[in-house]
C-alpha cells in the first residue's frame, strides 16, 4: 500500500512538469506570434524613412518663430531688400498727357449804385461827362480810385401801400385812382407788391412783375370791411418785411395819414423808419381836394376846424416820413396831378449813378466793408451847387451802406 501511494505521488509529480512545459511552449508561442504582429504593424503605420527626414522641414526657413509638428509658430520674416529685388520706379509721364493749368487772383471790381436827390426828393442831374470828377467814394474810410461812372434806369423794388376803409368815398376814390396810376407807370423790370390796410394789413399780391396782376390785385378793393385806419400798424409790418429784402427798396403811402387806433405810437414808428436802412417812402396824402372844398365852406366852424386839425397833423406825419428817407410828399387835389406826379417819382426812382471801383483790399476773406459816398468839387470839399437864382441846393446821396467782400472759395 505503501508502494502504490508512492507511485500514485510519483505520477502527479511527472503530470506537473508536463503541464509546465506545455504552458511555456504556449507562452513562448505567444509571445512570437505577438512580437511579429507588433513588427508588421509597426511596418505598415510608419512612414518610411525618407518621409521621416523630412518632417523637421515643414516649417519653412524664414519663419520668424520656433516650429512644432502643426507648422510655424510665428509669420515668416519679410526678406531683407536687396537692390536686385526693389522695383524701379514708374517712369514719368510724357509733359503732353498733363494738363496746364493757370492760377490768377484778381482784385473784385466793386459796383456801387446811387442816386443823388434834392431835399423835396427830386432827381438831380449831374452832367456825365463830369460826373467821374465830382463823386468820391471811401471803403472802410479808405479813399478809392473810381474807374467809371454812368448813369442808368434802375428798376424799382416797391410796395405799394393802400388805405382802403369805409371813411369817405372821396378817400377810397382817390386811393384807388392813385394806385391804379401808379402801376400804369411800371416797367416789366420793375418788382411790386400791394398791401392795402383798414384795422389790420393784407397782402393783396406778392412782388410780382405782372402789372395785369397789380391790376387785378387792385380790382378786388370794392367793398370796404372797418372804418378803422392803423396806418402805424400797417406801416411798421410792411418796413418789417422789407428790411429782410437785400438791395434799396421804395414804400409807396397812398394814404390819408390818420391813424385811428394802432398798437404803435407815433414815436415808435419813426424810430421804426429811421432805423431801417435802404428804403425810401414815398406818401401821396388822399382827399386833399375834399377838405379843401370843407374848408371853404366851413372854415368859420370850430368843429370843422378840430376836424381838420387831425388832418393837417396827419400830412406834417407824412411829409416827416418822406424826409426822413430821401423821398418825397405829394398832396394831389386834382386827378390831372397824378401823373405828373408818379412820373417824378419814378424819375426819382430809376436816375441812378453806377459807380465802379477797384479795391484797395484785394482780400477775399467775406468780411463787409462800410461804403461812403460823396460829391467833391476841386478841392475835394463837398460839392457846392446852386439853383438858378444863385441858392444853394441841398442835396443827399442815397447809395448802399456798404457790401459783403467774395469769399476765396468763390
């Protein structure tokens, strides 16, 4: 028994080391099989050797940075200039392909336009030939040297003002009678409006050069609305509006000079005229022949001659107006004086002088300089002129108060 536990320990003792081997030969055969499948792999992921060299030269020579396996880490250097590498310069146009051009500044020639009147507001005429002698202009109260002066028809800038209330129909006929002879006597170059005013102003027709329009404008005024006159109100609203227009304008008054019960005082309207600047009034006083006729026949009566009184201060109002500016007032009794006298008035109007100059400013730099202008005799004192009876004349020059120099962009 003994014997046979001893083979028994025997056989399990060889049945060990069998097994062991086999485990090792299968080990063995594994690890061969492993290794030559790594190998093969290997064989066929990595590039050959040829490729590999030339991994390190993808980032290009002239980089500016370190380089990595994705490329360039900074942009590539600008290469030194070289005289080989600078490009010529472009050749020079032929002289023919450019154009010429001239630069030229010339001193402005300055135009100023004026009228010389007598105190009454009629033309005075000074002979042509002479005239260039005896005018005598300053610009910023520096003397000029005139090169011409003529004379012209200006045309005329005018508004004509008409007083149409229910007051009397001798008053409304010669409104309308002195306003209709006033736009017969209109040129196509002239520019008028029609204003007509009871208690309050209404613009007829704006500046037109129409005079069919004027007469239409006109021809509306049949019926009068109040029997109020605010001549102030009117008066002030119209210079108002002119003030805004560049250039001399005129303010034709057709008007019986009261002034019932307007917001503005007599002084305050002639402060108003003598701060605005080129306008000249002209007034034509209504229903003068009528309150001759009154005075006739009343004159005893202290009621009439109250009356009356309102209008003589009306007409006093009226001629301080024209004064004031250089024009003229007319109190027509007849209608065979109307044309004579808008024909004055438009003598008045259109006789101009036209002065030109050359400035002793040649800047163009859009500042307004201030204009004087004078009639000088020989010694260069104001012009002496008498009448026919050996009096003096008194005389006044109206001309613009000064202009705008150009600008040098202009």
């Amino acid at each position: 028994m003994h014997q046979k536990k001893q083979l028994k320990s025997d056989g399990n003792i060889h049945f060990t080391r069998r097994h062991l081997i086999a485990v090792v030969a299968v080990i063995a055969l594994t690890l061969m099989v492993s290794v030559s499948g790594r190998a093969q792999s290997t064989d066929t992921q990595s590039p050959p050797q040829s490729q590999a060299t030339q991994k390190p030269d993808q980032t290009p020579a002239e980089a500016g940075g370190p380089g990595n396996e994705v490329g360039p880490m900074a942009v590539p250097k600008k290469k030194e200039s070289t005289d080989d590498d600078t490009p010529p310069p472009p050749k020079p146009k032929k002289q023919a392909d450019i154009p010429e051009y001239s630069l030229r500044v010339d001193v402005p020639v300055v135009t100023v336009d004026a009228r010389v009147v007598m105190k009454d507001g009629r033309p005075l005429a000074i002979p042509p030939n002479v005239a260039k002698e005896h005018f005598k202009i300053w610009e910023d109260g520096v003397p000029q040297k005139i090169q011409t002066v003529t004379q012209s028809e200006a045309p005329i800038t005018a508004v004509l003002l008409v007083e149409f209330a229910s007051t009397n129909y001798n008053f409304m006929r010669d409104a309308l009678n002195a306003s209709y002879m006033f736009a017969a006597n209109l040129k196509p170059i002239d520019w008028v409006a029609v204003v007509e005013f009871d208690m309050k102003s209404h613009i007829l027709v704006d500046f037109t050069q129409d005079k069919q329009s004027i007469f239409g404008a006109l021809n509306t005024l049949r019926i009068p609305g109040f029997m109020e006159t605010n001549l102030w109100d009117a008066m002030y609203d119209t210079l108002d509006r002119l003030d805004r227009i560049p250039g001399h304008k005129e303010l034709v008054i057709v008007a019986s000079g009261r002034d019932t019960m307007s917001h503005m005082t007599y002084d305050k309207i002639l402060k108003k005229v003598k701060s605005t600047p080129n306008v000249t009034i002209y007034c034509i006083t209504t229903g003068a022949a009528l309150r001759v006729m009154m005075e006739a026949r009343y004159g005893n009566n202290p009621e009439f001659n109250a009356a009356n009184m309102d209008y003589l201060v009306a007409d006093n109002q009226m001629k301080t107006f024209a004064q004031l500016t250089g024009g003229r007032w007319y109190s027509p009794r007849f209608m065979g004086e109307l044309p004579e006298d808008f024909k004055e008035i438009a003598q008045s109007i259109r006789n101009q002088y036209t002065i030109t100059y050359q400035s002793t400013n040649p800047k163009m730099d859009a500042t307004y300089r201030k204009l004087k202008v004078e009639l000088v005799g020989p010694d260069d004192k104001p012009l002496e002129i008498k009448d026919e009876k050996n009096h003096d004349v008194k005389y006044q020059i109206i001309a613009r108060d000064g202009y705008t120099a150009k600008h040098e962009v202009e």
